[in-house]
C-alpha cells in the first residue's frame, strides 16, 4: 500500500510544528517504512492547494494529513472538512469557500472510533472531533477529498491534530497542554498499521 503522510511547517509565533517534529520522530522509532512517502507543506493556502495536486497525481492508496493544534491535550482524530478557506485573525482577512461549486463538507472514510479505541488502549489521549477549524488544517483534507472525487477515486484521507511538544510550550511562555513527540510519533505508527489494514469503502461521504 501507497500511503502519503504529510505536516506542515512552522509558522506564526512557532518556531518547529508538533506535527513536523512528530513525523521526524516517527521516522527516528521505525527508519523506512515501505509504500510511505513524507512532505512537509508550506502554510500558505496556494503553495498548499499547488503541492498537494501534485503530490496526489503520484497516486496513492490512502492519504493521512498532520497539523499542530496549540490547546489540544489529546490527539484529534478529525472526521470533517468544510468547504470554508479559512480566516487569519490577525490580518482580519476572510477568505471564503476552498471550492466555488464544491460539496459543503466530505467526511473522512476511515473508522475513526476504532482508531480512538486502539490509542486509547495504548495509554495514548485521543478524541474523535467533528470540527478540524477554518484554516489549512481543514483546507488539506477538504481539497484532498475534492481532488479525489474529481478524479473518481475513492482513496481514504484523514486528518491527525497533534499537541504542542513540551519544548514548544516552555518556549512560549505560555499554559498550554502539551504531548511528547514521542508519544505522538507512537500514535501516527499505530494510525498507519491500522490504514495498511483497512479495507476502503465503496465512494467517498460528502456533504
């Protein structure tokens, strides 16, 4: 199996992404892993769109995406993507839908239940959520099941929101929950032994 895993850069007040250091630190525990290919994104919306399309014309049998979330405490298993660009709160820009005639949501094929179950039997923090936010995050897994759909594919794609790394938050001073990269990267291994077993759906969910 083809699996594309991605993270994204830092950016903002960040200077490293917890799910970068995640990835990094997962091909640190288990060296190379077969059938996976890596990226890391710019956090930029048309940078994004540019290499996601071109990385998924490679072709791929499933596409799991990871991002940073500051205040999450747990691993977010993300079900929903909204067809909304996103808003940057402190140029007070909004920018209105990914896709002008594209479905109002798509919602990830993968048994995310299942996959809070097993984390959560490893003593991993993990929730299923229903809201992956306005912004690239949600972005990367909308236009990825855009993509998908608009090539007839029905190609699993799912989204991971991983914690600040304690180093992130003593750097910021700030009270933020945090995970070790450790225990992140122990969570993105389980989630892709669980994808190279998963047996896709018939069409991808839309909204």
């Amino acid at each position: 199996m083809r699996i594309l895993l991605t993270a994204f850069e830092p950016y903002d007040i960040w200077d490293q992404n917890s799910s970068w250091e995640a990835l990094v630190e997962l091909l640190h525990q288990r060296g190379a892993i077969p059938g996976l290919t890596t990226r890391r994104y710019p956090v930029d919306l048309d940078q994004l769109q540019k290499r996601l399309f071109k990385d998924l014309s490679a072709g791929f049998d499933a596409v799991l995406h990871l991002g940073q979330y500051p205040g999450a405490s747990r691993i977010q298993l993300e079900a929903i993507a909204l067809n909304v660009a996103g808003m940057t709160e402190a140029a007070g820009d909004y920018f209105g839908p990914l896709i002008a005639d594209g479905p109002v949501a798509y919602r990830t094929m993968f048994p995310l239940d299942q996959w809070h179950r097993e984390l959560m039997s490893l003593g991993i923090p993990s929730a299923v959520s229903f809201h992956a936010g306005t912004y690239l995050c949600n972005a990367v897994m909308y236009l990825t099941h855009y993509w998908m759909q608009q090539h007839g594919l029905a190609k699993p794609a799912g989204f991971l929101h991983i914690p600040l790394t304690p180093e992130q938050v003593l750097r910021s001073h700030r009270d933020l929950p945090s995970m070790p990269k450790t225990q992140s990267a122990e969570a993105i291994s389980r989630v892709l032994d669980m994808i190279m077993h998963y047996d896709p759906q018939p069409s991808v969910t839309t909204g």
